[in-house]
C-alpha cells in the first residue's frame, strides 16, 4: 500500500513512518522534507503536493498546528492557527485529496481528547478538534468510489512527557496503542469513526 504521512517528521509522524515502512511504501511528508513539501495552510501547496505524488492508496495526518499558551493571548489572530492550521489543512487535505487518491482508498486526520476533555491552555485545539470530528463524520456519508475518513483521537501520548504537566490524571497513550489506532482506520474497515485508542 503506498500510505501518504503528513507531519512525518513529528513525534507521531516519526514512529508511525517508521511502524508502517516495514510493511508499506511510505511517503514522508512536512514542510521542510527533503523530497516533497507541504504547508497545509495553503490550498496550493496542498494541491502541488498531490500533483507531485500522484495515486496514493491512504493519507495519514499527524500535522496539526494549533496555539498554545495563556487563555488571555488567546485572540481573534492566535485563534485562527488552529482554524488554518489543524481545522482547514486536515479539511483541505481531504477536499483536494478525494480528486487525487485511489478508490477504496482512506483519509486518517488527527483530532485529540481535548475535543471532549478541555485543559488549560488549549481552547483553540478543542474547538478544532470538534471540529475536524464533525468534518469526518460528514465527509463519510459524501465521499465516492469507497473511499473512507476517520479521525484518530488521543489523550496526551507516551512520546510526549513536555506535556504530561497540563494533562493532569490522564494516563498517556503508549505510542503501541496510537499505532494500532492508524492501523484500525487504515487497514480495517471502518468509516465516519472518530477512533480512541
Ligand atoms: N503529542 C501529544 O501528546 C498529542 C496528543 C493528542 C493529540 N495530539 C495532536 O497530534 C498532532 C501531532 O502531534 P505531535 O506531537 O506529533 O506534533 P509535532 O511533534 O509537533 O509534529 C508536527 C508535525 O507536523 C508538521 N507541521 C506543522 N505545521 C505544518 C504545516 N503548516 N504544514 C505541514 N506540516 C506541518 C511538522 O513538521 P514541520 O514543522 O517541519 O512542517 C511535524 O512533522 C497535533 O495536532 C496535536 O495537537 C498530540
């Protein structure tokens, strides 16, 4: 299967690439990669990313930039990183992707518990997160040629420990469960699921 990773150079981006190579072609894929670059931000650069692979078979996103810090600089300008950033770059991965990938195919985004479970500092990943949820559980019922969408949802993860301090009482994600997640929503079947591993 040749499995499209945006955000491939992050912490989940990194070990996911790495799982999935054993056993698939793997397209790495962030903003500075050496081959092929994307900022989601931008619908062009999105699109000159797909012209650029050509047929794929999945796109995993692990790239979700959003801001992050004290609810009083949260404003109308921070508040639209995650709007640009994790909201409408996920959203347009799939928009402009559904004219790109193969039928059958998968798109898999990345959300968060925070969409359901808000702590300090990070109003603007829930408010995206919802978001991207919503956007995935009505992109199932639009999308053509058997092509699926889900969205994988974690608590802070494992590979994380920078931000265990905001995540008070969470019990992080081994980074073997976030896997298994992407594999469910790749691999399987399912689609319009907001997976929790
Ligand atoms: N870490 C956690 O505990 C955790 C838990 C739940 C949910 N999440 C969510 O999961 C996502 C990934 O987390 P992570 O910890 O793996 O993040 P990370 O280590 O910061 O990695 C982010 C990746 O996205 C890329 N990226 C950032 N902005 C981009 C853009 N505009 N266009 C294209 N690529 C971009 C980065 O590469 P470049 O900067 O080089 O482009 C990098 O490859 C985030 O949305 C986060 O909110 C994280």
């Amino acid at each position: 299967m040749k499995i499209v990773i945006v955000g491939a150079s992050g912490t989940m981006g990194t070990y996911l690439s790495n799982a999935f190579a054993k056993e698939h072609e793997i397209v790495r894929i962030d903003r500075k990669s050496p081959e092929i670059q994307v900022d989601i931000t931008s619908p062009a650069s999105i699109e000159n990313m797909y012209k650029q692979i050509g047929a794929f078979d999945a796109l995993i996103c692990t790239a979700g930039p959003t801001y992050v810090g004290p609810w009083k600089n949260l404003h109308a300008d921070t508040f639209r990183i995650g709007v640009e950033g994790k909201m409408m770059g996920q959203i347009n991965l799939v928009l402009i992707g559904q004219n790109y990938i193969n039928p059958k195919g998968s798109f898999t985004l990345i959300t968060g518990a925070l969409a359901h479970e808000p702590q300090k500092n990070f109003a603007n990943a829930s408010a995206a997160n919802a978001a991207v949820e919503g956007f995935v559980r009505g992109a199932a019922i639009e999308l053509e040629h058997g092509i699926r969408i889900n969205a994988v949802s974690p608590t802070v993860i494992e590979a994380s420990p920078q931000y265990f301090p905001f995540f008070p009482g969470e019990i992080p994600v081994t980074m073997k469960q976030l896997e298994f997640g992407f594999r469910k929503s790749v691999f399987g079947a399912s689609t319009g699921q907001i997976i929790k591993p």
